[in-house]
C-alpha cells in the first residue's frame, strides 16, 4: 500500500513535470526533463529496449486523479478518533468553540482553493497535453499575461485574506476579553466609599467571575482559588485537578514558579503560557458536566510529557459541595491502625517537609496539598490514573462519552501510593537495579536544592510494611 501511493505521487508529479515543460521554450534541460517524462509516461521505447516503467496512458491518467481521492478517503476520520480525550476538534465551551470556527473557516477556504488550483491544473494538463506530432506545430510567442486575470488574481487573494480575517480578528477578541482581576473588597472600599447602607460593594465583589490562579512548577500545576480561600497559604490548595463549576466564565492567571509552562484544556481553551515573572491571563468556560484533559504544552524539562492536569466540571451545585469538603481538614487517623503508623513516617521520613496535610502537618509547601489527596482521580501531575481502568473503558462505551467518568478506586489508587511513593531509585528490581521512573526527574525523588555541596540526594529507602502503612495513611485523606 505504502509503495503504490509512494509511485502513484511519482507518476502524478512526472505528469506536472511533463505538462509544464512541454510548452515551454525548447531549452536543453526541458527537452530533457521532456524526455524523461515522456519516458516514463508513455514508454516511447523501441520493443527490444526494456523500459524501465510500463505505465499506460490509462494508468497515469488514473493516478493524476487517484492520489487526491485517496488522500479524502483516508483523511475521513471515525468520530471516536475526533472526540479523544485531548481533541480540538470537540470544543466543550465557548471560547474552544470559537477557536474551532476558526480553523474551521479556513479549511473550508483552504479546501475551495485546493479544488480551485487543482481543478484549473488538471483541465490544462488534459486539455493541453502534448499529442502526436505536436513538435513540429510552432510554439506560442511568451507574452506579459492578461491584466484582467492578473487583476483577478490579486482580488482574489485579498478577498481571501478578508475572508480570514474577519472571523480571525473577532475570535482574538473574544478570547482576549479576559474578565477584570479581582478587587479586594478592602481596596474598593478605599477607592469608592460606599453611601450608607448601600450594598453596592458586596454586590461588585459577588457579581466578579470566578478567578483561579494556577501555578506551574517542575512538573504539575497547583490551582487555588482565592475568592473561595483556597490558597496555599491558607494550606487549601488543589494539585492537579482543576475544578469549575459549569457554564460559569472563569479567569485564570496564569503564574509560574520555574520555567516556562503553558496551560492547555484542549476541548475546553488553550493555550497560554505561564512565565516566570510576568503575569498572564485567560478566560474558559465549559458548558458540559464532565471530566476533562489539560497538558503543559510548553516544553519545560524531563517530565515534561508527563506534565497532565485534569479539569473537572461539576453543576454548580456540586461545586459548592466539592469546595466545602475542600476546606475541611483531614480527619484524625485511628490509634494503633496500620494509618497511624503511616501518620508516623509521613513526619519520619520527611515527606512533611514538602507536604501539607491540612490538620495533621502544616509545614511543606514545595510538593502537592496532600490533604485531599485519596479524592483525585490522579497521581503525580494526572499521570497515574487512580480509577478502575476496566470500568472506566466500560462506561465510555456505554455512555458514548470520552468525558463521562468513574468514581476514585480504593486498590488502584493503593497500588499507585506505592508505586509513586516507592519509585525512582528507591525500589530495585531482581538485579539491584533501580526500577523504572514513574516521572524521570521528579522533583519528589530526585531533590537537588540542598545538594550543593555534593550532599546526597534526599532519597529514601522504604520497607514493603512501610510502604504499605503510608499508602494506607494518604487513602484517608479524602
Ligand atoms: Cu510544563
């Protein structure tokens, strides 16, 4: 198959080749090209010679029109490998929307002008081939071509263009028609005090759109939402999944505390980056219920490709729901269990130095919010998936959604608390040798800020049992 296209573009190109040589002036590298052509095309061989191609007229005529056709029936897609979980051709919200109408716009344009070129192309090739005895008929003077289809030309292209543009420019401005950044209630207190007894201000602060920050670091986001405190500061902040209620505009400020990332929810917005120092913005909005992929999409290091996020819309109801078990803290473990002794290497083995658990420790910062962590659908930047994957598959098929999704599953989500907390060098494999990186690189594994002076890396080794009681400690932080 592979073979036969690769001929049928060779035959196509020697009948371009062919057609727009034959009529020219009868220069030395034409007549051999012509020759060539001719060659090949119409195997002018003497029969005892053997030519090295046999193509028929017939056959080379079949192949100026099959390469197209072939191209249109292969680039006809199912609708499931349209609607994959990271597609942008699926949009789920307005500001997708319009950026899909874009594309869209210009492939039709795209489209019209390939028949249109292609269609001219094919006549002149068909209508002026070169026949039997053409070589002795004179050639046509070359002349400075017709002002009319020049003019034409030029118009055409510059409706074209317009065309484009139009729509281009209006999507821009819809998309960059970020809402305001937040006013703190004390600073619009301070700018316009309020007559008495009027509610103006509380009525300006509710009426603002949800604002989230998100934070890229090495290789996973943090979001917070700060009119809702849920801030790191405040030790209530969400790795990794990103939650909106639906229909709601939402504006994001996009910040990054290392390199260059950038934040992207292919069905949902995208793409902005997020730079070190400078403050960026964006506004989504997701109009379906569902569980949603976003991907750094900026090269930013080792784990880069690893670098998920998921967005998860919820009806608004529901989103006041997730934000108020947000901000609980995590409920006491139960003396002498398997968690509490969990509890206990959590502060023994460092692992408090980076995380949060709000209620229990209160010192890390660097990692993850770990407080919630046993209620998300993912792991380590949305890398490890912690739903029963079977079911998950089942459910997409029954429901014909890619977005539908099932609930956390306690054993997978166990067995990648082990794996996760147990990889990168600190578990080995029969040989000795360190197994597989979950996330080469990690800054969780692989902690460099205090090697200076060729100090060991912070790694930690891990008995079965201790690994075990971990994973059963952060499986009740719900
Ligand atoms: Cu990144």
């Amino acid at each position: 198959m592979g073979i036969k296209l690769h001929k049928l573009f060779i035959i196509n190109n020697l009948i371009i080749i062919r057609a727009s040589v034959c009529r020219e002036k009868e220069t030395l590298p034409c007549l051999r090209w012509r020759g060539l052509a001719n060659d090949i095309l119409f195997t002018k061989f003497p029969a005892s010679e053997n030519p090295p191609f046999m193509f028929s007229r017939i056959i080379s005529r079949v192949g100026l029109f099959a390469v197209p056709l072939l191209a249109l029936v292969l680039a006809g897609c199912s609708k499931a490998a349209l609607t994959v979980r990271q597609s942008t051709l699926d949009p789920k919200g307005p500001v997708a929307q319009v950026q899909y109408d874009v594309f869209m716009d210009t492939v039709w344009l795209v489209l019209v002008l390939f028949f249109l070129v292609g269609g001219l192309l094919v006549y002149a090739v068909i209508r002026f081939r070169a026949r039997p005895g053409d070589d002795t008929t004179p050639i046509v003077e070359e002349g400075h071509g017709n002002p009319l289809v020049e003019i034409g030309l030029i118009t055409a292209s510059i409706g074209s263009l317009v065309f484009i543009a139009i729509p281009t420019l209006s999507a821009i401005w819809y998309t960059d028609d970020v809402p305001v950044e937040r006013v703190p209630k004390s600073k619009l207190a301070a700018w316009y005090a309020p007559a008495a007894g009027a509610p103006a201000l509380d009525k300006a602060v509710a009426e603002q759109v949800l604002e989230i920050d998100v934070i890229g670091k090495q290789w996973w986001f943090r979001f917070e939402y700060p009119q809702l405190g849920l801030t790191n500061d405040a030790k209530h902040s969400v790795p990794n999944e990103l939650v909106i209620p639906k229909g709601v505009a939402v504006r994001i400020n996009l910040r990054s505390e290392d390199v260059i990332h950038s934040f992207w929810i292919p069905k949902i917005a995208g793409k902005v980056d997020l730079m070190p120092g400078r403050k960026n913005h964006l506004w989504i909005q997701a109009d379906q219920v569902g569980h949603y992929y976003g991907q750094c999409a900026e090269f930013c290091g080792d784990s880069h490709a690893y670098m998920l996020f998921r967005c998860e819309v919820l009806e608004p109801a529901e989103f006041a729901k997730w934000v108020a078990a947000q901000k609980q803290d995590a409920a006491p473990v139960p003396a002498g269990s398997k968690a509490a002794r969990g509890k206990e290497l959590f502060a023994a083995k460092s692992c408090v130095m980076c995380h949060n658990v709000g209620g229990h420790f209160g010192a890390g910062m660097f990692g993850p919010d770990l407080t919630h962590v046993a209620s998300r659908k993912s792991l380590a930047g949305a890398w490890l998936d912690n739903r029963d994957l079977q079911k998950q598959r089942a459910l997409e098929q029954q429901t014909q959604n890619t977005e539908s999704s099932v609930e956390v599953d306690r054993a997978t989500l166990k067995a990648n608390l082990i794996k996760w907390i147990g990889s990168s060098g600190t578990s080995h494999d029969a040989n000795g040798k360190p197994t597989k990186d979950v996330k080469p690189g990690n800054r969780m594994h692989y902690y460099k800020m205090f090697n200076v002076a060729g100090l060991r890396e912070t790694k930690q080794e891990f008995t079965a049992e201790e690994l075990d009681c971990l994973a059963e400690y952060l499986l009740t932080l719900k």
